[in-house]
C-alpha cells in the first residue's frame, strides 16, 4: 500500500526531478502547501502574498524506500539553513518545510533533524515541520517539468546536481540501479 510524504526545498521542478530517480516512488506532484489561499496559483505563490511553499508530494512505496530514506534524500539535495532561500531562488515561497501527514512522520522528522544537529551535519537547521493541511495541486505546465524540458538551462544548473546527489549517494535506491548477480 501506497504512502505519501510531503516536502519543499526550493522550486519544486529541482526537488521533483531528484525524487523521480528513486525506486519506490510512483509518483510526485507539485504543487502548493502551507499557506492561506483557498486557490493559489503559481503567479499569486511566486509573488509571496499566498503564504504557500512550493512542495512536492511524493506517493512511495514503503517496502521498497521508507520515509527516512526520503528524508535522507530531501536533506541531502537542499539546503536546509538558508531561510526562505534555494540556490538562486528566494522569498517564503522557497522554503524548506516537511508537511507531515502523521503523527509518525512528525516524530520521524523531528528525530531526524535531531540526529543531524547532533552529529554536527548542518548547524542552523531552518526547515519547518508542519502538518500538512491541503495540498494544491500546481498547474499541468509545472508537472513532469525536468522529463519535458530538458534542455531548460535553469534546470541543468539546478536540477541537473540534485538528480546527481541522488544517483551517486542513494545508487541502491536509483531507479536504474543494476540489479545484484
């Protein structure tokens, strides 16, 4: 049975991309969470009026990849002690946030940053940790973005680095990953 997390860590095309290397993963949306609009849309987000991070939902299987193993993978392709700030990008709308969907990924989340801190991994972590209340589905030109614009520059500066973290640190969960003889 399918589970879903949810994380934002800069523009969603970037984080999407990198989630879709792993085995487990069936699925990733973008979209928008965590903020007041009853029905925010990519323009009144990127303004920063609507409160909403850009985020991607992630539908998992948890016998092939659990959720620490994605959380290994979010904070190793984002940075989580630049405050409201990914790369290039900058403003709320690009914050890194986990929006937990049980009381399970909430301890599992804070645990995790816990451990990160205490082994002196990243100082200063500003990642939000709130329960997801509605996710807003972005609009279809912002879904499968990175597989449908492959040459996109801001993609290969961005993306392009993410999907490598992923392929080289989490090679046994890749997607093509060679199967053991």
């Amino acid at each position: 049975m399918s589970e879903t997390a949810t994380f934002g860590g800069g523009c969603f095309w970037c984080i999407e991309a990198a989630f879709k290397q792993l085995d487990g993963v069936h699925g990733v949306t973008s979209g928008y969470a965590g903020g007041h609009a009853t029905d925010p849309t990519y323009r009144e987000v990127c303004r920063g009026n609507t409160g909403h991070a850009e985020v991607v939902r992630v539908e998992y299987e948890p016998d092939a990849i659990g959720y620490d193993e994605l959380l290994r993978v979010f904070f190793t392709v984002h940075d989580p002690t630049t405050l409201n700030r990914e790369g290039p990008d900058v403003g709320s709308q690009y914050r890194s946030i986990v929006l937990y969907e049980s009381e399970t990924q909430r301890d599992a989340v804070e645990s995790f940053i816990a451990g990160l801190e205490s082994e002196g991994v990243y100082d200063d972590i500003v990642t939000e940790i709130e329960p997801l209340e509605t996710f807003h589905v972005a609009e279809e030109k912002h879904q499968d973005y990175y597989e449908k614009n492959p040459g996109d520059a801001y993609c290969q500066f961005n993306a392009d680095p993410k999907i490598e973290k992923v392929r080289e640190k989490f090679a046994e969960h890749a997607v093509d990953a060679p199967a053991d003889d």
